[in-house]
C-alpha cells in the first residue's frame, strides 16, 4: 500500500512468518520533518503487515512501534506474537491477539544494543541476538529466554569490532546437531579488516 502524506514508503525488515494459512512480517517508516526540503525524517514507526495471498499483494495491520524502526516479530503460538523493535534499545513488545494490538513494549537491551533477531532453540527457548554499538565492546551478544520472552539471561559474546567500526544486524539459525550460526556484519572486526559478513558457529548452554 502508497504511504501516507508526509511518511517515507514502508520499508520491510525481519523474517516472514507463514502462520495460519496467512504470510506476517512488519515494515517501518519515517516522517520526513519537511518533504519539500530534504529527506530527512524526524520520527518512525513499525507496523504490522500480513498477506493471504502467498506475498502477491499485502494489507497494512496494526502499529507495532509508535515511536521504533527495524522490527523482527516471532509467532509464540496459540496467536500470540512478540516483536523485538529498535528505538534507542531493544524493545519487546507483545501481541495476545494475532497482531490486532501489541502493548507498550519493555526494553530488553541498554542504549545503543540494537537491531535484534528472534530465534526459538530445539530446546524451547528463546534466543535474541543483537548488535552492540556501544564504545570499547562493539560487536555482536545473544541472550535466552525459557519464560517465552518474560526474562532473559546475561548476554553472551558472539563477535567483536574494532575500534567504532559499524556492525551488527546479525541473523541466527539453530543445526540439527544443534550448534547455532549467527551471521552478522561490521566494517572492521578482530577476524578482518574491511567491509564483511561473518559468521559465529556456537553452542548454546543451559
């Protein structure tokens, strides 16, 4: 669908889930602080979007984030959702309806950990990767949780860069042999210098 009068055009970010015969990921927008001037926005929001026809066309749902951009949600089952939403931090915020409505959302990470993945283990958990942005330990860290997003363990380290190099965005899938391999970029990191993905192949501890 056409943005509105004001807002850049939606902007999609995160997985596609198939869930209930119907296709659910979000997009995000910003509101330009004068289009007749520059592109410059001064503030965003994610939605909600789903697709009942196999991604050929899709419907605008609800907010997700009043106030956030780069939003991944995950199905929990039984309709409900939680999406991890970047503001300053990490925020989760929760939907009990199907993505008809989602509370206010509680921060997750401290400032600047952001653009976070949701992954469920074979062990029923929760796993959360994000970028650190934060100086003297930027890199990337996951975290779990076992009470389907209530709390969440200390954070362990995935990767490092260098200096204030750019980083983050990682992405995480779990092997059948369980090992889980988080991809992720950055600028300049312990392993190379330059422009790169990588990829961490860990395990996860109870």
């Amino acid at each position: 669908p056409r943005a509105e009068a004001g807002w850049t055009e939606y902007i999609p970010f995160g997985d596609i889930w198939h869930v209930g015969g119907v296709l659910h990921t979000s997009c995000y927008q910003g509101q330009y602080k004068d289009p007749t001037k520059s592109f410059h926005t001064k503030g965003w929001r994610s939605w909600h979007f789903t697709s009942d026809d196999d991604g050929r066309t899709w419907k605008r749902g609800s907010i997700i984030g009043p106030r956030h951009n780069e939003t991944d949600i995950f199905p929990l089952g039984k309709r409900a959702w939680l999406a991890a939403a970047r503001l300053d931090k990490m925020y989760l915020i929760r939907s009990e309806d199907n993505g008809a409505s989602w509370d206010e959302g509680t921060p997750v990470t401290t400032r600047n950990e952001i653009n976070g993945h949701l992954l469920r283990l074979k062990d029923g958990r929760l796993l959360l990767s994000y970028g650190v942005r934060v100086p003297k330990r930027r890199g990337v860290c996951a975290k779990w949780s076992s009470d389907e997003g209530k709390t969440w363990s200390e954070p362990v380290r995935l990767s490092d860069s260098v200096g204030n190099a750019d980083c983050g965005y990682p992405s995480s899938v779990q092997l059948k042999n369980g090992n889980i391999v988080t991809a992720w970029y950055s600028k300049q990191s312990t392993e190379h210098d330059g422009y790169h993905m990588g990829v961490t192949v860990w395990k996860s501890k109870r």
